[in-house]
C-alpha cells in the first residue's frame, strides 16, 4: 500500500506531528458528530417525506411524526456543530502555520 508519509522528509513528519496533536481531539470529534448526524437526517426526513405526503396524515401518526422530526433537529445540530468545528480546525492550522513561520530563523 501507497504512505505518504515514509516519503517525506523527518523534519516535516515532525511538524505534522504536532499539528496533528494539537487538531487530533477535534477531528475525532468531527468525525463522530458527522457520523451520527448523516444517518439521522437521512432516516429522519425521508420518513417525514414518506408519512406526510405518501402515507397520507392520520392522528395515530401523529406521535412517529415528532419522533421523526426531534432525529432531524438532533441531526441538523450536530451538523451545524461539526461545521463550526471545522471552522475552529482551520483557525488551529493557520494559527500554527503562522507561529512556525514567525519563530522561523530563514523567513526572519
């Protein structure tokens, strides 16, 4: 199998490496909240779509109907979540792109 890595210099395997410890946490936690959130929403909506304009509206679905509906507001809000961990992810790379080349010797 094809590594990226076993052909890139040390001193840059390093650097990934403590980038990568700094934004590890937060990508599990991406991944996570994007796993749960997707399967959610799709289960979620397809099943409202379904009840509402294919099985027609009666009272005793009416119950089915809000469990559908509080999976899609849970979905949408881990969704919305892991973009904003996203966001905060890239905010980590820069900022650690920027302080390496601050505190580097050849760009000073």
């Amino acid at each position: 199998m094809f590594s990226f890595t076993s052909e890139i210099p040390l001193f840059i395997k390093s650097e990934l490496e403590k980038l990568f410890a700094k934004i590890g946490p937060l990508m599990k936690k991406n991944t996570k909240y994007m796993m749960f959130a997707t399967p959610l929403i799709f289960i979620s909506f397809f099943n409202l779509i379904f009840f509402l304009f294919f099985g027609g509206f009666q009272n005793d679905m009416l119950a089915a109907i809000l469990i559908y509906a509080l999976m899609a507001s849970v979905g949408l809000a881990l969704y919305k979540e892991s973009k904003r961990i996203k966001k905060k992810i890239k905010e980590l790379e820069m900022e650690h792109i920027v302080n390496r080349i601050e505190k580097s010797d050849v760009l000073n």
